[in-house]
C-alpha cells in the first residue's frame, strides 16, 4: 500500500494560503495516481481544476456535470454536498466533500485503483490545559 497526501486548497501557499490536506492510502504509487489525474476530464468529462476554484467559492453549479454525475449515481449525499440555501444556483461543498470527490473521480477513471481518506492522527498539542493544569505550549512558533 501507498500513503500520500490529498491537497484541498492553496498548497503552494502562493493566494490565500488556505489548505486542508487529507492523507489517502492507495494500492498504486503516487506516480500512477498522478498519470489517472490527468485522464479525469477525459474519462469522466469533469474539469476538477474548475470546481470551487475562485477565492471563496464554496459551491458547485447545480447544472455541473459532475453534480448530474453524482445524482445518477446516488453518490450526492455520500459526498456531503448539499443543496445551496442561498443566492447561488448551486450545491455547498467543503474540502472535505472536495477530497472526496476527487478520490470518486480517480477511481471512476480507473477502476482498478482502490482509494481511502485516512482519519488524520491525533496532534500532541491540545487546547487548554489538561486535569493537572498542564498545557503545551507552541513548539518552533518563531521558525514559520
């Protein structure tokens, strides 16, 4: 098996700055994953560079092929997307749903390919102070 990291956002911290990253665990390299990427348009007729892709847009397009997609295969709700309840056409999303959309979209490209998001561990820093009022505090805060 193979562990690789599943960007959501600006992970070349060069606009907002502003990324989630989820790990996936894959029976193919990254390198293989990385070739199945750039056949998702091609297979699937979804542009993932297209979706939310402007500052602060948080929706898909309700008339997006993607969202037909997902509705035909009764994998809308699975993905957490959920009707808009506001001025925009269109379905909420989160980085999280994002994430797994992509994973849908990889496998629907390639069917042998066997992905899954990874429960992130547990950090060693906690909020607050624990019952014998300890706390740890920020470690290398002055090296970012």
């Amino acid at each position: 098996m193979h562990i690789f990291k599943l960007p959501i956002g600006d992970w070349s911290d060069d606009g907002h700055g502003k990324c989630d990253y989820y790990t996936v665990e894959s029976n193919m390299s990254v390198e293989e994953v990385r070739e199945i990427h750039f056949k998702i348009e091609e297979k699937t007729g979804v542009d993932i560079h297209k979706i939310c892709n402007k500052y602060e847009q948080d929706h898909i397009p309700a008339d997006s092929n993607l969202i037909t997609m997902l509705k035909e295969e009764g994998k809308l709700e699975k993905m957490n997307v959920s009707g808009y309840d506001g001025d925009v056409d269109g379905h909420y999303t989160n980085s999280r749903s994002l994430a797994l959309i992509w994973v849908y979209l990889l496998q629907k490209t390639e069917p042998e390919l066997k992905l899954k998001l990874l429960k992130e561990p547990e950090m060693l820093s906690f909020y607050g102070f624990d019952k014998q009022g300890r706390h740890i505090s920020f470690v290398g805060y002055g090296t970012l």
